[in-house]
C-alpha cells in the first residue's frame, strides 16, 4: 500500500490525504490495542508518504489569485488546510515552512503574495480562535510557536498601507496572537496602528476591546 501511495500523481495528493485525515487519529475503527495500534502506524508512514507533497501544493498557492482565500471556505480543500495550518504537518517539521517564507516575503512587492499573505494570516487567526473546520493545535502547540514564520508573515502584512476601516482588525490579530503567545516584540505596530489603537482607547464604547 505505501508503494502504491508514493506512487500516486500528484493531482491525487489531497483527496488521499483527506482519507487519512492526520489532523484527527482519533477513532480506530479496530477493537483490540494491537490493531489499532499497527493501524495509526501505517497511518503515519501513508501521511509521511502524501503529505510534503500537498504541502508544497499549499505553499503554491502563494502565487495565485486569491490562492489562499479559497481556503476559507468550509468542508474543502481540508488537506491544504491541515499541511499549512497544523504544527504536525511536514511543512512545520521540516524547513519547508522557511520556503514559505520566501513566498511571503515576496508580498513585499508583489500584490498578490501580498494578498495571499494577509488572507494566511486571518486563517491562522481564525484558527487560533477554533473557527476553522479542523483543528490547527497539537496539544497546546500551535505554529504561533514559530516567531520566526509569524514575525516574517507580520512584517509583510503591515508593509502596505492599512485602510481605516481594517486597521481593527488588524489590531485584534495582534492580540489573539499574542495571547496565543507571540511577543509584542515580534508584532510591531506601525505609526497608523499605533495611533488607532490610542484613539481606541481614549473612546468610550469603542468597537475593540483594548487589553
């Protein structure tokens, strides 16, 4: 089975990897230790064999339309979501994520690794706050753990000038990340948020709730 699997096309990648569903080995369906035990084993090694491939389908993204915003929608593209989002995924144990880094980066001056990278960062956001359809913790580990990534991926959303209207938004990111752990140090506020997050908490009634 494991031959087989190493050897499926890639454009399979995904739907195997949603068969096996590492993001929750939960619920063996043997009734004796042993089998199950031999069960998550070989679900290991099938998850080693597919999943750095749909991980380096989910780090493509980063150059297409809207890539990552597809991902928003819930009940699809599950696999992408799991290598991208999950610290357990191989784009987290290995240095995949630093080439995903590179992807980010470039939103620095390009638009649309701009876009992709703002729309990764209200994922993992989204996520922290377990409003994702899977889950994005391995125990209480999660990839705000990598200040490296998050502080690479903050310094690139907030390189663009940020409208009025979204500058909540992306003040209350910075909270739930460092809730979620993350030093101030590594989430720097820009002029603009800096002065919004002081009108906000001179305002009685303000929309966002200032720790």
């Amino acid at each position: 089975m494991l031959n087989l699997v190493s050897k499926a096309p890639p454009s399979h990648s995904q739907a195997l990897l949603e068969v096996l569903h590492p993001w929750d080995f939960s619920n063996p369906d043997f009734d004796t230790p042993a089998t199950s035990d031999a069960k998550r084993a070989l679900e290991s090694e099938l998850t080693a064999a597919i999943a750095p491939r749909v991980a380096e389908q989910g780090i493509e993204l980063m150059q297409q339309p809207d890539g990552i915003r597809r991902l928003c929608e819930k009940g699809k593209f599950v696999a992408l979501k799991y290598c991208l989002l999950h610290p357990d995924s191989p784009l987290w144990k290995s240095s995949l994520w630093q080439k995903l880094v590179q992807e980010i980066r470039k939103g620095q001056n390009d638009v649309i690794a701009f876009r992709n990278s703002r729309d990764l960062m209200e994922l993992i956001v989204e996520g922290l706050q377990h409003k994702l359809d899977i889950p994005i913790s391995s125990g209480h580990t999660t990839i705000a753990s990598n200040q490296d990534f998050i502080g690479e991926l903050w310094k690139t959303v907030i390189t663009r000038q940020i409208q009025f209207r979204l500058q909540i938004r992306f003040i209350r990111w910075r909270q739930i990340l460092v809730r979620a752990g993350v030093p101030e140090a590594v989430l720097p506020l820009t002029e603009e948020l800096r002065a919004r997050l002081a009108m906000e908490q001179k305002t009685p009634g303000a929309p966002i709730r200032v720790d």
